[in-house]
C-alpha cells in the first residue's frame, strides 16, 4: 500500500517538527538509514539521523525522515 507524503507528514504535525516540505510523492517501502547506503530508490522513505546522510546526494528526488 502506497501512503503520500502529505499524509505522512499530516499525521506528525502533532510532534510539531521544525520543518517539513510538503509534497505528494508517494512511497511503498521505508529503510533505515546507514553510512553504507549506496542505493536509493523513489518509493523509499529512508529513516535516520542527518549524520547518516549520504555524502554525495542521490541523483533521483528521494524522500528522508531525519531525526
């Protein structure tokens, strides 16, 4: 099941975060981010902290969940 990232990010508005940029790109799995992450796909959400974002950013719009 594909869930938009609006909706996503709708439904953590509760936890107020300091900032988000909306958009309807959807997504059908997530992965947790880690420093050896060499591949990246469109509809993945990847999860992590911002000190395990990859050093060359993907070429391709990929969406992230930092925190």
């Amino acid at each position: 099941m594909a869930v938009k990232i609006s909706g996503l990010l709708e439904s953590l508005s509760d936890l107020n975060p300091t900032s988000a940029r909306n958009c309807s790109h959807e997504v059908r799995t997530f992965r947790l981010l880690n420093n050896t992450l060499k591949d990246f796909y469109t509809d993945c959400i990847y999860i992590g902290k911002t000190s395990q974002l990859p050093s060359v950013p993907p070429s391709a719009p990929i969406s992230f969940l930092l925190i």
